[in-house]
C-alpha cells in the first residue's frame, strides 16, 4: 500500500509538471492579438507604421551598388524585390547541408551581397543588414510562416526548445513560463503574447527602433539580468528557430509594431 | 510546439484547471511523447533543484536561512522589517515590483499584473512565516513557479549578467522590509 501511496504522489507531481509545461493547447496567435487596438491601426497604416521607413531604408540599399561594382541585389532580385518569393522567404531560418546548420534570412542576404556585389561583409544585425533583412521579409508579408520542422531540423528544434524552456538571470524566469502559460495575463499594464516571431524584425515602440528576433530574445535575456548570448551564438540562433517554428502558419507581419 | 502537438488537451486558463485539465488528458489521451517529457522533466526537475555553481562563493553578507514547516521561521540575518520602506519596495518598479505580477491595495496605482494572486488579504491567510518563504525562494515549496526568489542563493542563479554575479534579487534588509509591510495586509 505504502508503494501505491508513493506512486500516486509521483503520478501528481509529474501530471502537475506537464500541466505547466505544456501550452496550454491554445490555438497559435500573432502578437497582433495582444496589442492595444491603437497600436493596431499604427502598424495597419502605411504612413504611421515606423517600421516601413526602415523597409524604405532596405529598398534602397538593395538597390545600391558597391563602389568597383555593378551589380546591386536589384540587378537579380528586381527593383522592388519582385522576383523574390514569398514562399521561400517563410522557410527561413532554413538548414543548410553546406554548414550542418541553419542559415538565416540576415545570413542568406548577407552571404548573397558579399558574393555578388562585392561589398564587405557586414558583421550581424548591422544595422544595413537589419535594413535589408526588413525590407526582403516585407515582401513576404501575409505568407504564411513555414519553418521545416523534420529532418535534420528536429534535432535542431529540440535544442532550442530547451533553451526556450531554461530559466535565465537573476529573475530567473524561462521563456515558456511568460510566453506559454500566462499569454494574456496581465504584466504590470501590459497584456503578455505567445511570443511569437513572424512581425519580426518589428518596430518595439519600448525602445523606438526595429528589431530583429535575435535582437529581441537579447533584450528579454537583459530584462531578466541574464548575460545575453552574442549575435552569433549558437544559443541565440537554436532560439530564434525554435521561436520562428512555433510561428508556423502566422502570416508574416514583418514590420509588425510590438512593445 | 513540441509535447503540446501529441497532446489534446481541453482549454484551460488558469493554472488551477490545467491541473485538473492534465489529469483528463493524461486518463484519455496518454501516448508515448508524454511518457518520454514526463520522465525527462521529472528527472530535470530532480537535478535542477539542487545544482550549485562550485566556482562562486557565496558572499560573504549572504545569510543562510532554513525552512521548517512549509516557512522560514527565523527573519533574515535577525533584521528587523520596516513596514513603510517595505511599501516603498514592493511598488518600486526597479526593486521589489511585485506590481509586476501581483495587485496590492496601493491607492493610485492602475497598472498592475495579473500573474501572480492578489495580495490584498495575504496575511490573513498566510503567517509572516509562510510569507517569508514565498518571498526569500518560492521554488522551495512550488520548484515550477514563474516567481524569482528574492532571497535565492545567488549560486544557483543561470548565467547572471556580470554585475548580478553573486547577488540576490533584493538585500537581506530590503526582503524584511517587504515582509513587515506584507504582513500588515490583513
């Protein structure tokens, strides 16, 4: 009897650990559902969004040329990008069997300028880089997020869920605490999201700049007094995965307007 | 979403109800996904509740502290609590901010979080003792509570920016404060 008594006890303790572990079953929502309707209307409208100035800012880098060069990304791309395709543009961040590893937008586009337009290569989340990463995404707005989640991406996917799932800092609070169990609750006056990733980059009315994914996981690691992972770490790209997978059939929003 | 993928759970909202909800779902709809988190976290958690980073010391000012009885019976470092500075850190938004998650009986202030209970009657349901608990390391009694420690033993804090290394969430005196000021919410 004593061992059935242990065993119940065990059976609850972990039943109540999967109760809070698990999203809560909740259908996937866009940060779009969690912001104030104002805030709504600002990214609906094409001359209040701020973000689109930054995509302005990426139209004309993308058709700029290096100095010593002719080519610019237009030149293969077209003007406005038009022969980019949205679909693709949702796989991303993709795998790569050249690296082993993912590759992400901001990568693709940077590796793609520096062998075609001979420019220098740019260290991650430049600020040119983050123009053009805003202004490729843009073109792919309403497309559906489809990161691959099978193949050698499981693996990949698993990792990053860990760290999703690993409490950091002196607040020491993990990712899925705020974003999977409390989205909607209330954090002082702010309503909290699910945390999801296809607005990114986003314009962050807290900071009043664009924002790419890596950028933001960054400065949720600072709010919670946690050392933030480098740009290049593979922490901080095995998040950003595992957080643009979960956005998986979002359309993409990118420049979305969050706090 | 991984887990949540393999399993349907019914909708539930509050914490309370996920409870009973995961009951429901793990009688009807158990596969072998949840067999695999199940262990893994029950094993995670085993060993996540007592890693201590050898490497820092524990500072010098840091008192140990002891819990019997679901409390902590003995005030930190024998201090003594000032109620009015306790308010005053409970609603600092850079200190104690518990407004971040919880409401408290505060005139003037609107914005307030609805992660944590209200705090509004919490001495009339809980002892100084229990209160002090909760505030110095809540994960002792609930190791899956969203709330930081304020008194957590700062070696066993996950990758601390460099000027938190070593530090608690709030001094010893300020915990007290916080608790005198709690306890005053009858």
């Amino acid at each position: 009897m004593k061992y059935i008594n242990k065993l119940m006890l065990l059976l609850c303790s972990a039943l109540l650990a999967v109760s809070a572990t698990m999203t809560l079953a909740g259908e996937v929502k866009s940060g779009y559902e969690f912001i104030k309707p104002a805030t709504r209307e600002m990214q609906d409208d094409d001359f209040e969004n701020p973000g689109l100035l930054t995509v302005e800012q990426g139209q004309q880098l993308f058709n700029s040329t290096q100095q010593g060069a002719d080519k610019s990304c237009a030149s293969c791309h077209g003007e406005d990008g038009e022969n980019l395709k949205p679909k693709v543009l949702a796989r991303y961040p993709v795998y790569s069997k050249d690296v082993a590893s993912i590759v992400t937008l901001q990568q693709r586009i940077s590796r793609c300028r520096d062998d075609n337009t001979g420019s220098k290569t740019l260290p991650t989340d430049h600020p040119d880089l983050v123009a053009l990463e805003t202004f490729v995404r843009n073109r792919a707005i309403g497309e559906p997020v489809n990161v691959q989640t099978d193949g050698p991406m499981a693996d990949l996917l698993a990792a990053g869920e860990e760290l999703y799932r690993t409490r950091f800092g002196l607040i020491d609070m993990a990712c899925y605490q705020c974003h999977d169990i409390y989205p909607g609750q209330m954090i002082r006056g702010q309503k909290i999201s699910q945390g999801q990733a296809n607005g990114f980059p986003a314009y962050r009315l807290d900071t009043g700049e664009i924002t790419t994914l890596n950028q933001r996981i960054q400065q949720c690691l600072n709010l919670m007094r946690a050392e933030p992972f480098d740009a290049d770490s593979e922490e901080i790209r095995l998040m950003g995965l595992y957080i643009m997978s979960r956005s998986n059939g979002l359309g993409i929003e990118t420049p979305a307007i969050r706090y | 979403m991984g887990a949540a993928d393999s399993v349907e759970l019914t909708p539930c909202s509050l914490y309370q109800k996920a409870i009973y909800c995961s009951v429901v779902s793990a009688v009807y709809k158990t596969d072998m996904k949840v067999h695999k988190y199940l262990i893994t976290l029950l094993l995670a958690g085993s060993l996540l509740s007592g890693v201590v980073n050898a490497e820092d010391a524990l500072p010098d000012d840091y008192c140990r502290w002891e819990v019997t009885d679901y409390t902590i019976k003995e005030p930190l470092c024998g201090l003594a609590g000032d109620v009015q500075r306790g308010r005053e850190i409970a609603t600092d938004g850079s200190r104690g901010n518990c407004l971040a998650c919880h409401q408290l009986p505060v005139p003037g202030v609107e914005a307030y979080g609805t992660i944590g209970p209200p705090l509004e009657n919490i001495a009339a349901r809980l002892s100084v003792a229990m209160i002090r608990l909760r505030v110095v390391d809540t994960r002792s009694i609930n190791p899956l509570s969203i709330m930081p420690g304020f008194y957590r033993d700062p070696r066993l804090i996950n990758r601390p920016a460099t000027a938190f290394r070593g530090r608690t969430f709030l001094t010893a005196q300020q915990v007290e404060d916080v608790i005198a000021y709690l306890g005053t919410l009858k």
